[in-house]
C-alpha cells in the first residue's frame, strides 16, 4: 500500500532502525520513544487493525515475546509493557497493525510514568540492541 507508512518502510522506502525482522515481521524504533529502546512490532502484509483481522495479532505474538526478550537483555530493562492500538479513538495513529514493545526500568516503574519521553539519541540505541 502505497500510502501506508509502515508499508513503505517494510519496503525499504523509507529508513529506519530495524532491531528484529524474519520473513513474515519487522521490529524497529519507534520514532517518538515513551521510554529509551520504545519499539514497534508488526506484520509485513498490511493489516489496518486487530479489528481487520483479529488472528494477524496473534500471529505476531512470538516476535513481540522475540523483541521483548531482546530489549530486556541489550538495554537492561527491568521488564516491558505491550501495547497495541486499534483504530484512530484508541490513538493508533500509523493504520497498520504493530504492537509498541517498551522497556521499563526500575527507576520509573508502573504504567503511570509511562508519558512523553526525551528523545534518546537512536542511533546510540540502534547500535547497543543490535550489540555494536
């Protein structure tokens, strides 16, 4: 599609820091980061929402887990939240399933210190998930 954004990424039209990816996924950083290593899960194929297609979320599930797993053991996170939006109400902004993955630490724990976040250089950040 082209006038998703998620699709032209996947396509390699446009750039970004891609952290996971398989045949049939993407994970990279999210751009607007509510908390240092904030990554978007999500299918290749274009789905818009869970409400599109209720199974394509469950059919990521193991590569969010894969991401989850990765930040925890690259960033040193205490542990994760995994959010998934659906529909412009619910404030799902990009209209192509993806589940955020963000890590949290003990230094600022529970869903209410999860507000707008510094951005982090994302570079440096690309560059210790992927261990260069």
């Amino acid at each position: 599609m082209n006038d998703c954004l998620f699709c032209r990424i996947i396509a390699g039209e446009l750039p970004s820091r891609i952290i996971y990816e398989d045949a049939l996924t993407i994970a990279f950083l999210d751009i607007q980061p509510w908390g240092t290593g904030h990554s978007l899960v999500l299918p290749k194929r274009h789905v818009a929402s869970l409400l599109e297609d209720s199974g394509a979320l469950a059919g990521i599930a193991p590569q969010v887990g894969e991401v989850a797993r990765l930040l925890v053991e690259r960033l040193g996170a205490d542990g994760v939240n995994v959010l998934c939006n659906a529909g412009a109400a619910s404030g799902q902004e990009v209209m192509h399933l993806h589940a955020h993955v963000i890590p949290r630490y003990a230094a600022s724990p529970g869903i209410q210190n999860m507000r707008s976040h510094p951005r982090d250089d994302l570079d440096a950040v690309h560059a210790r998930i992927l261990g260069r």
